[in-house]
C-alpha cells in the first residue's frame, strides 16, 4: 500500500505578468534562435540563470514550427504483445520520422515509473492493483525494464531527440474512463470515494456522453485533489527531459459538482482553476530553473472562449497572466465551430494555438463504424485542416490518429501542398444549435450536427467555411474544376429546390437520383461553378422550396469538392 501522503501548506506566489508583445518585438522564434537556446543550456553550469533569461527563452521556445503536433495516449504499451522498446516504438512512434510531425505529446501514466513509486503521481493515477488493467502495466513495465531500463516516456523522449521533435507530457487533469471501465479505477477514488463528484449508483440512470454519467470524476473543490495535481506535475518535471506539459481538461471536463447537470462553472471554481494554474506555472519555472531550460504548458480548451470559460477554462486569465505559452483546442460535438474566437484572442498574446482535426464524422456523408473509409476519406481531412490554417491555428493536433501507414501525416502539415492535392469543404456547424448551450456538457448532449428544414420562404443560412482564396491561382498547375453537391431528403420535383451561395442563385447540373413525383433521397450536383463564387473563410448556403405541400424538406450535406483533371 502507498505512504500516506503528507499535503504541503507552501502556498505558491501570482507569477509576475510578462508581456508577450514586448518579448515579440525583440525575438523571433527561428531555428537559430532555438539552436542558441539549446546551446546555451548546455553551458548552463558555468554562467547564471535567472528567471528573466527563462522567460525569455520560453517565449521563443514556444514558437517554435510545430506542424502536427502527435498525441498519443500511449495505451499501445498494453495492448501490443511486444512491450519492449522496439515494440512500443514500431507500434505508433517510429514511422513518424521525416513525417510533419514535429511534436509527440504523451500520455500514457500506466506506463510511467512514477505509478509504481509512493509520490503524488502514484496517487493520482495508480489503478487498483487488483484491476486487470493495472497488471498488465505493470507486466508491461517489467518488460520494458529488462529489454532496456526506460519506460514508455524515456523511450519517446530519447526518439524525439534522436529525430529533432518536441516531447512534451499530456497530462489528463481528470480523467473518468473508470466510469465505464470498472479494471481502471484509481486506487485513490477507492480509498477516498468523497472526492469523486458521484457514485456509480447514483450514475446508473444515465449514459454517455451525459455528464452526469462521468461519476468518477475528481471534485476540484477537493483541495487534496489540487494539490496532488501540483506535487504529481512537479515530479514529472524533476522526472523526464520533457521541453514542457499539455493540461489537458478536456480529457474529462467534469471537474465540479455544477458541471455534472451541464450548468456554467461558479466564479469561485473557476477561480480555483486559475490559482491551479498559477501554481503549475510556478512549478515549471522553479523546476527549469533547476535544470537550466524552460518547461512550457499548452492548456487545452474547448469550442470557444464563452464555452470554454463557463466550463472553468478561463484562457483569458491564463493568456493575460502569462500562465499558458500556447493553447490546444479540442472539441465537445460534431457540430464543429470555428475557432477564430480562440485563435485571435490568443494573437493578441502572442500564443500559438494547435486545434485538434479529428474528421471522422465529417469525412462520410453518412454514419459509419468503417474507421479506415473514414481516415482514408483525404480530401475531407486535407479541407478540414485548410479551414483551421485559414483560421489562425499555428499547427494542428491529432487524437485516436494511429498507424503511421496514413497519408495525413505527410500532407496535413502544410498548406501549400495541400493546395495542389483534391479537397472538399464540408458544411458542419449550425450556430442555432450553439445558441443556448454555453457549457461543454450541454454541447455534448447535443453533440451531432442537425439538418435544416426548408419552406417556401427559406431556411436557417448553413455556414460553409473554405480554407483558401480560390479566385487566385491555382498552385498546382493542373486544370481545376469546383462543384457543389447538396443533398436533400423528402424531395419531389414539384418542391422545385433552389439554392443560393452568399445570395447567387445556382441551377443544378444533375441530380441523382432523378427527381419525380415521390419524396426522394436526393444529391443536387452544381458542376463547374465559377471560382470568385465563394470567399475565402465564412460562405452562406441558403435554399427554399416553391411550395410548402408535401412532404418537408430537409438539408443535411452541403460539400464544395476542389478536383482537378490531368497534367
């Protein structure tokens, strides 16, 4: 069983406000600039370092080019049979090499030597001995102990510098897959189940993606639970040679009693996370100037800045007082908003920002268990990550992305390759569902894209976003054509469909299948459309009907594909 953990009182100080614009003035972020940095690390022990040379550096650090940014769970660790060195690298790492990946960021706690020690780490994250889940880790661990006296962290760090990549540690402020698999509940919520915001009986009644589903999840009221968090991040950094930490709340975003029934975090509990969040910030930098080099801390946040603060992220704090070097963005439905909201404020700081393209759902027009249909589906993934570019994202970050053999880890890093490759623009985001729901578990109860209902006046503008100016020319050399496809459902030739893009009224080239007398199923293809027809960023696509008789009309596709013939 663990030492009794033995909370300490030191109470952390308010990090002093740096302003990113200043240091932006007078540094840049170049390859030579993080050469120099590198370099005078290593001569860190025959000169002083002080906190302003700190900051400085990590302010340069934090721009430097990520253009994917790799997460990795590191469950691979357990569930490949091979849990040597090799193996753990062969299984998701190793193919990454000479890729757009520029950083890994690592999860992964069951594989970390930390959960077999008696610190604030083991505390926190240490599965029930007696669990299946946790004897596998710790089979795997011996393993990797043998085969070459690293764990799965070590193994990353020493790939990542072999290969010129970021490493940092994602850590998962809250994670609850305990709440639905019994084998991974920490040791710590079976020794102290009031710090839990639920039982699983009082959870039984809901199913996820409810909130209140999520029983599991630590209270943040619990200062035990805060503290933990602090000493556990602590000990990483005295632990690994990481170039800084992912705070990853969204992964689960259930920390107090209010978000359970989906309603806005308190002012107080946010507040909470905010001391949290200084405290961190203390911890990295009294832990790099420990070792002579910056930790940075990327918080994750969510849908927008409303949503992501009413669900205790304040990132306008965490920019204003310098408590965060970059943001990632994740999101909490399939109806995907833009994230110029995050993107601009975080401009204005200076901070980059890496939203998360994960475009299962909007890769088929249709549900689907067919996971490799869904990641081979490119020219959706390649429209998706020309949006976010388009939208401010520095970079972009993958999720539940594995297997090396993916083409999107050799295209989706830039944008001028992807500008010579096909591509289609998919309509995902509906701002009437948005209304109303301001809080990360409302948005998950609602979480799939709705289709609009068309009448014979209109019907609610569906928002198409196009991630490039495609009046300019075009970057492949190759003859292009554009067509819109609309797809339509209760659709009868007499409903005489007409739709408009930014208020230009279009004729539809074919539709398939043909249009009669009876309420169809119905793709609506508009060939060769004309280049300055859209503008770059939001377009509007509306439509009506001639007559509301009928059956009622929906829309629930709208796709712009960028083809192009041959050489």
């Amino acid at each position: 069983m663990m030492n009794k953990y033995i909370r300490r009182t030191t109470r952390s100080k308010i990090v002093t406000f740096v302003s990113v614009l200043m240091w932006a003035a007078t540094f840049c972020a170049s390859d030579k600039n993080l050469m120099a940095v590198e370099e005078s690390a290593n001569e860190r022990t025959h000169k002083e370092y002080t906190l302003d040379v700190l900051r400085r550096e990590r302010k340069i650090a934090a721009q430097r080019k990520r253009r994917i940014v790799f997460n990795n769970d590191g469950d691979e660790l357990w569930r490949d049979t091979d849990a040597t060195r090799a193996g753990v690298l062969a299984a998701r790492i190793a193919g990454l090499a000479g890729s757009h990946v520029d950083a890994i960021w690592q999860w992964g706690s069951d594989g970390f030597k930390l959960i077999h020690q008696d610190g604030p780490f083991a505390q926190l994250y240490t599965m029930d001995p007696n669990g299946l889940n946790y004897q596998r880790a710790v089979k795997a661990h011996q393993t990797l102990m043998e085969d070459c006296g690293k764990d799965n962290l070590e193994i990353v760090i020493d790939f990542c510098r072999e290969n010129g990549m970021e490493v940092f540690y994602s850590n998962r402020m809250n994670d609850v897959h305990d709440s639905y698999f019994p084998n991974r509940l920490y040791i710590t919520k079976i020794e102290h189940p009031e710090w839990c915001l639920g039982t699983k009986e009082e959870s039984k009644q809901f199913g996820y993606p409810d909130p209140r589903s999520s029983w599991s999840a630590w209270n943040f009221e619990v200062p035990e639970i805060r503290q933990l968090t602090v000493d556990a991040l602590r000990e990483v950094c005295q632990t690994y040679d990481i170039d800084g930490i992912e705070l990853d709340y969204w992964r689960h975003l259930v920390n107090f009693p209010e978000m359970l029934r989906g309603d806005p975090v308190t002012p107080e509990n946010r507040e909470l996370i905010n001391q949290l969040m200084r405290d961190i910030r203390q911890v990295t930098e009294e832990e790099g100037l420990r070792r002579g080099r910056p930790i940075l801390i990327c918080g994750r946040c969510v849908e927008d800045v409303e949503v992501s603060k009413n669900s205790g992220l304040d990132i306008e704090t965490w920019l204003e007082e310098d408590l965060v070097d970059m943001l990632s963005m994740a999101y909490g439905t399939e109806h995907l908003p833009p994230v110029y909201a995050v993107t601009r404020l975080a401009a204005k700081y200076g901070a980059p920002v890496y939203p998360m393209i994960n475009s299962y759902d909007i890769a088929t027009t249709d549900p689907t268990s067919d996971g490799g249909k869904r990641r081979g589906n490119m020219p959706v993934w390649r429209g998706d990550a020309l949006n976010k570019f388009e939208q401010g994202a520095a970079g972009l970050q993958t999720f539940n992305l594995f297997g090396t053999q993916w083409p999107q880890w050799r295209e989706l890093g830039e944008p001028e390759l992807m500008l010579t490759l096909d591509r289609t623009y998919v309509w995902y985001y509906l701002p009437s569902q948005r209304e109303g729901r301001d809080t990360f578990g409302a948005l998950r109860t609602t979480r799939h894209r709705h289709p609009v209902t068309v009448s014979a006046a209109d019907c609610e503008p569906m928002p198409l976003y196009v991630g490039e100016d495609l009046s300019a020319p075009d970057l492949s050399g190759k003859s292009r054509t554009l067509t819109l496809r609309v797809r339509a459902h209760g659709l009868t030739a007499g409903h005489a469909l007409s739709v408009a893009v930014n208020g230009s009224s279009l004729i539809h080239s074919r539709t398939e299948p043909a249009l009669g007398a009876a309420a169809e199923t119905t793709w609506l293809y508009y060939d060769d459309m004309e280049d300055d027809l859209f503008k770059t960023g939001r377009n509007f696509v509306t439509a009506k009907i001639a007559t509301g008789a009928g059956p009622v009309v929906t829309i629930d596709q709208v796709r712009l594909d960028v083809r192009y013939g041959e050489q």
